[in-house]
C-alpha cells in the first residue's frame, strides 16, 4: 500500500499520488517524487514503546474483559507516511477521519472499539521514520488488535490510481487464514453496506466488489498479503521471511474511494456523503458480529 508516483491529469498540472493503490501486483509508472522509497516489511518492530503499563493498551485489555464485543479500527498510513495525496485530500487524515465516525456509530451499539491512532502521527510508541517506522507501525497496530482480544479488526484506506477514471468502493480479505471464511463474510458483508448505505443517502458510488489479498504483490510467482491482514510465514518478494505475528481475529481492509478521482473526491469532501459510507460500515460490522 505504499507507491509514490506522478500522472498525468491534464497540461495544467500533475497530480501526486503516495499510497494506496488499486492492485499491489498492477505495473505503474516509475516513481518521480523524492519522498521516502516503497519499504518491503520484513523485520519486527525495534521503536516501538512497550514499556509503560498505561496507555491505550491498558484501555484496550479493560475493553476485552466486560463482556462487550471489541472492534479494532485501524486508520492507515499516519507519520511521515501519508498515503494517496490530491486535491487538497490527504489519505492518512482522512483515514482518522472515518475512522473516528465509525467508532462513534459503535460505541452508540454498545460495542468497544479500539483505534490504533487517533491523530496524524503513527501509532503511540512509533517513533521512527521512513522503512523502520512503517515496519514498526505495521507492527504496532497488529499488537494492538491482538492484545485487545478484538473480535474484528477494520483497516480503513483510500485508494489512488495513475488512471484517474478509476473509482469506487472496494473490500481486502485474505484466504489463507484458519477464519479465512469469516474474512470473506465479513468483506462481502461490509462492502453490501456501505454501498447500500452511500445509494440509500443519494451517492452514486461504485462497487468494486470484494479482493482476496493473498497475493496482493507477486513477482516470480511468490506472492506477499497485506501485513495487517496475512498469515505467519510468508517471505517478502525478495524471498526473505517476514518477521511478523498475525491478526488473531477476522479482519479486512477496506478502500473508501479513490482521492485520484474527481468524484471520489467530491464524496470525501462531503460530510454528509462521509457519514453515510460510515454508517455502512459500521452497519457491517455490526451485522457481521451478530452472525457469529
């Protein structure tokens, strides 16, 4: 999820896209920005704050012991790492921003709902930039998930293509996982909502349908998932085990929109269009969590 590149939209001007793509295994253009190179996460966190018993993880056990239903919500990117950039759209911002609605659409159901960052910085403790601070923060909001015991884990993104006509609404699960048809349920459920939810409100947005990630990167046939999302075990494309610990509950990864698209762009800066993607998604999550 992370590219950095330059289209073309236009003789006027370019626009710059850092993030979240519309397939890991799509070739794109040559990256032209300077901003801080693609990272392959391979290593376990070395940054990250673990030492004080206080904090958002204290919160995080507190909420997996009374009994309530406990939701990971996990805006992506964050610190020095942005995402998908363009017209006066930043991903990582707008990644809080949907995340803080959705959490107060659960909270009002009852349901505990853990975020993994509720600012524009990575994850508390990750203090390290570039490749180290997005292995670390991969890392973080993976412990943060687990130690929490949640019973779903939503990675929330936007997307960005070089091919501006590119829009819509589209859900990551991952098929090599023990709950692999839970991921699939949880996907299919949450993508119906929030297209339900955004047509309901009077938003034309596209369906994109739902993607198994397991191979959302693939080179020389070896395949790599999304860190948040794939098993133990697998190796980094240049065939190097990924140090990494799982998710320990379903989980998908959902893209709201594409900030490459002029109409895309319009729904992310309308509230009213926002609250209803919101609402979709946490009608998902909720509906997915009753079915269990």
């Amino acid at each position: 999820m992370r590219l950095r590149l330059i289209a073309g939209l236009g003789a006027a001007f370019a626009l710059a896209i850092a993030g979240c793509g519309t397939n890991g295994q799509a070739a794109l253009p040559a990256p032209t920005s300077t901003g801080t190179p693609p990272a392959e996460v391979n290593a376990a966190p070395g940054t990250v704050d673990t030492s004080s018993p206080g904090g958002q993880a204290a919160v995080a056990l507190a909420a997996a012991t009374d009994g309530k239903y406990v939701v990971t919500l996990d805006p992506g990117h964050g610190g020095d790492e942005s995402g998908a950039a363009a017209y006066g759209v930043v991903e990582k911002d707008s990644n809080v921003d949907f995340a803080l609605r959705v959490e107060r659409l659960l909270r009002q159901e009852g349901v505990e709902v853990i975020l993994t960052r509720r600012d524009t910085n990575h994850p508390a403790g990750v203090t390290a930039t570039g490749s180290a601070g997005t292995r670390a923060s991969l890392a973080e909001r993976v412990r943060l998930a687990n130690e929490a015991r949640s019973d779903v884990f939503v990675s929330i993104h936007s997307n960005g293509s070089p091919n501006s006509a590119d829009r819509g609404i589209e859900v990551y699960w991952e098929s090599r996982r023990e709950f692999a048809t839970e991921n699939q349920q949880l996907a299919r459920t949450v993508q119906d909502r929030m297209i339900e939810s955004a047509q309901h409100a009077g938003y034309g947005v596209r369906d994109r349908g739902i993607i198994d990630s397991s191979c959302w990167r693939g080179r020389d046939g070896r395949c790599v998932g999304l860190y948040v999302l794939s098993p133990a075990g697998q190796t980094t494309l240049g065939g190097n085990p990924q140090a990494k610990v799982p998710t320990l509950m379903p989980g998908v990864l959902v893209e709201l929109l594409f900030i490459s698209n002029t109409e895309d762009v319009a729904l992310l800066k309308d509230g009213r269009a926002r609250d209803a993607i919101a609402q979709g998604l946490a009608w998902g999550i909720l509906d997915f969590l009753k079915s269990r």
